[in-house]
C-alpha cells in the first residue's frame, strides 16, 4: 500500500485550492470581456491580466510538480 504523507496532502490542496481560485477570477474576466459594456482601455488590461493569470496558473503547477517529482 502506498503511504501519503500530510506534507504531499498539504501542498497538493494548497495546489488545487490556488488554482481554483485563479479559475475563477479568470473566468469572471472572460465574462466581462464578453460582454463589452465597459471602453477600450479597460478590456485591453482585462485581456493582458488574462494572459498573465494563466501564466501563474502554469507556474503554479509546474512548480508543483517540480516539487512531487523531484
């Protein structure tokens, strides 16, 4: 049987718990962006914020599993 360690629980539900979070904020933004109600200037930062939340998502799981697998 495989033994799981608290440490390997803890970092992975700090992990998910931090992805889920940015999921949801990018989400919000790609509603907004969506809907077009707000001028230029405000949808071009939203896009750029975007680009750099899915950055930290991918930094956020490599960084993981950096972590596990190393």
């Amino acid at each position: 049987m495989i033994e799981i360690s608290s440490s390997f629980i803890s970092l992975t539900l700090g992990m998910v718990g931090t992805v889920f979070i940015a999921y949801a904020a990018l989400r919000v933004h790609h509603r907004v962006l969506g809907e077009h109600k707000i001028d230029e200037k405000v949808l071009k930062t939203m896009r750029i914020e975007q680009i750099v939340g899915w950055a930290g998502v991918s930094m956020v799981v490599a960084g993981y599993a950096i972590t596990i697998f190393s």
